[in-house]
C-alpha cells in the first residue's frame, strides 16, 4: 500500500517542530484536552488581520484611511485583556497602525488573494494554508510574479533572516506558484507597529529545502503516530521539550513538564506604556 500523505497546515507542522507534545495534544489526543483562557495578543493579532481584509472587501474608491475606524470596531475581538482600560489602550493603538498602514497602500491595487487558501502536494504531504494576502506584482524584469505577504502585530521588529526563515512563508509561496501559475519567490514579513516590511527572495533551492524540511517533519510526526496507534507509549512518541515557548502555550496548565515552567499572564505580549 503506498503511504497516505500528510495533510498539514503551517501551525500543524510548527506546533510539532515547538514541541512533539504541544502537536499530541492539539491534534492527536481526543477530546482535546482543555486549554487556558485565550490571549490578548490573539485577539489583537485576529482584530488587525480581519480589518486588513475587510479593507480590500471595500470597494476600491472607498478604500480611505477614514473607513479604519469603522473596519476595526466590527472586528475587534475583546478576549484576553486585563481590564477594559488596557483593551482601550490597545485598540487605540492598533488603529494608528492600521490608519498608517494602509495610507502607503494604493487604494486600485487589487491582489491575487486575500486570506486566500494556498494547497500543493509531494509525494509525502498535502500541504494548505491560508496566505494573509498574496499580491500580483512584476519582477524587477517586468514579469508577472506573485508576492506573499504576511501581517505581524508582534512587539519585535523582524528582518529579513525572520522572512527567509519562515517555512509558513516558503510553503505559502511554493503552493501560490502552483495554484496562480506564476512565479512566487519573494516573501514579505509586514510589521504593523513599526510600519516595517522585512524581505526575502527565494530561490527553487531554498523553497525545495523548506519542502523538503517540512518533508522530514510530516515523516517524524506520521511515525511517532504510528508508534502510538501499535501500542506504543505516547508520551514517548510525542516527547515533552520544555523551554520558554511553554509560557505561552495553550496546554501548560494539563501538561506536567509545562506546568513547572513560569506562566504568563493572557495580556503578558500587549501590556507596555503607550
Ligand atoms: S507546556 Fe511546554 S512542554 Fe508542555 S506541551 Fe506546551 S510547549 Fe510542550
């Protein structure tokens, strides 16, 4: 019988490449076990990411810093903050990004997809995800290409190393090529608070690399799965790697390593001085 394919999204392979037990509990152990309370920095980040979206749902010739508020409001999403004080602070803040941001984006411009699902295969995995937008631009050549571009509402500015980096954004770009018929090879980290854009243009050879990584990822997960459905011990199959990410993860509370580490608060990522 040949193998089946994995079927995976970025966050299903990065929760695995975080931690082993992080992936079994998100995505093997049912019911799933029960996660902390949500966090700020979510809401903030879903808050931001939908206003974008809704920014190119409006007719072009209304497409105007004015309209930010408007977008913003309908979208905010309120869970995880301290108190209404600091959400205010916060939503205060997102709307200066937000209202910068968008006055250096011409209002025409019409990308190739917003929140768009990207899918492409190999012979080990089938791999989807959802691109916050891809334009449609020209290469410094004047031939049609397709650009990923990825929204961060983090604190930290990010660079180019963060873009090259990133195997979500390779496999967005590997995927868009296919699905759009066009080259894809430049990616494009767009930080909100800092009105910066850290870039980066592949190769076929670094995108085959990020393939092929996620390639060997989706082999280790399809064993340890294996391992698990012989009998095996799933705390063995799916190892336990505390670190710092366990602050912030979603299981620290039901899992016995994570639970030794320090927490963080829900609102921990947006609380500072404004
Ligand atoms: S708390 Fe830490 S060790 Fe436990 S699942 Fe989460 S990241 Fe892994």
């Amino acid at each position: 019988m040949p193998e089946r394919l994995f079927v995976c999204t970025p966050s299903k392979l990065g929760a695995y490449t975080d931690c082993p037990r992080r992936y079994r509990y998100s995505y093997v152990d049912r019911p799933t076990p029960q996660k902390g309370p949500p966090w700020a920095h979510n809401s903030l980040g879903a808050s931001v990411h939908t206003a974008l979206k809704n920014w190119y749902a409006t007719a072009p010739d209304r497409r105007d810093p004015s309209i930010v508020p408007a977008l913003l409001r309908a979208t905010w999403v309120s869970e995880g903050y301290r108190d209404s004080d600091q959400q205010r602070a916060v939503y205060h803040r997102a709307l200066g990004w937000l209202e910068t941001y968008v006055t250096g984006l011409d209002p025409a411009d019409e990308p190739l997809g917003v929140e768009r699902v990207v899918a492409a295969k190999t012979s080990v995995l089938a791999f989807n995800g959802r691109a916050d937008r891809i334009d449609a631009r020209v290469d410094d050549d004047g031939r049609p290409e397709a650009v990923i571009v990825d929204y961060k509402t983090g604190r930290s500015e990010l660079d180019a190393d963060d873009a090259r980096g990133s195997q979500a954004l390779a496999l967005y770009a590997y995927a868009a090529a296919r699905v759009f018929r066009r080259p894809c090879v430049r990616v494009e980290l767009h930080h909100l608070p800092t009105g910066t854009v850290a870039a980066h243009e592949h190769t076929p050879e670094s995108l085959d690399r990020h393939v092929g990584r996620a390639e060997e990822t989706a082999r280790d997960i399809l064993a340890a799965e294996k391992a698990v459905t012989a009998g095996g011990d799933p705390d063995e199959a799916f190892p336990a790697q505390p670190g710092t990410l366990c602050g912030w993860c979603d299981f620290r509370r039901v899992c016995p390593a994570g639970s030794a580490m320090p927490a963080k608060e829900p609102w921990t990522a947006v609380d500072r001085p404004d």
